[in-house]
C-alpha cells in the first residue's frame, strides 16, 4: 500500500515516538526530538521503527553519509520489537530509490526488511 500526506505523517509520529523507546530501553537516548538519531555504543546511529506489516525502512541519502549504523526494529505480532542493525554500506548495496513524488523523491533509499533479516546482524529483543 502507497502512503498518502496523511498515512506517512502518521508513520513519521510513530517512528519517531517509538525510536525514543527503543533508544531508552537500549540505555540511550535522541537528544533532538525532530531526529532518530543517537549514539549507542559509541556509534552515531539512526533508530529506524516498523510496524510488523511493514516490508521497506528509508533512510535519507544524506544521513546515511553521517551515520555508522542504521538499526531497525520491526514489530512482531506479539507488541515486541526485534532490533537488526546494517552499516552504511550495507544499506547503500542493497537500497532502491523511494517511488515518492513528494519530497522525498530522489532523497531516501529503501531496503527491505528481508536483507535487515538475512544479514543475520541481531541486537536485541525489546518487550515494549
């Protein structure tokens, strides 16, 4: 399914909600609420959250030039969150533009979450 203004407004509010959890239970945290990134462990790394129906994390070209690590944390049926991480140039490989027309056309590169899975990179398991 497409994302219409509404529906992505929607998934930017829950992702950025959401990655301030998860960067909390990661003993973390974003210091600027308008971003998901942080520093964990050291790393400059953006928080990237999924619903459990959702196949694609985005990441804009430009954060991925000042970032060491991008972690995902896609939802399970049962509320949980199950964290992978891929660095920069593992996202780059694998990544195809954004079919958006809005603004992100031409700014975010998308990887599915099959290739976060098949990595086989896990970091944690959160129970939200």
């Amino acid at each position: 399914m497409t994302q219409d203004r509404d529906s992505g407004a929607e998934a930017n509010r829950y992702g950025r909600e959401m990655a301030r959890v998860i960067a909390n239970r990661l003993g973390t945290s974003c210091p600027d609420k308008n971003s998901n990134e942080c520093v964990y462990k050291g790393k400059r790394v953006v928080i990237k959250c999924a619903h459990a129906r959702t196949q694609d994390i985005g990441v804009s070209y430009r954060m991925l030039e000042r970032i060491d690590e991008i972690i995902a944390a896609f939802e399970q049926d049962s509320g949980a969150y199950r964290l992978y991480c891929l660095t920069p140039a593992q996202f780059r490989k694998n990544m195809r533009p954004t079919a958006s027309k809005g603004p992100a056309a031409g700014r975010v590169g998308l990887v599915r979450k099959s290739v976060f899975l098949e990595t086989r990179q896990f970091l944690a398991a959160i129970n939200i």
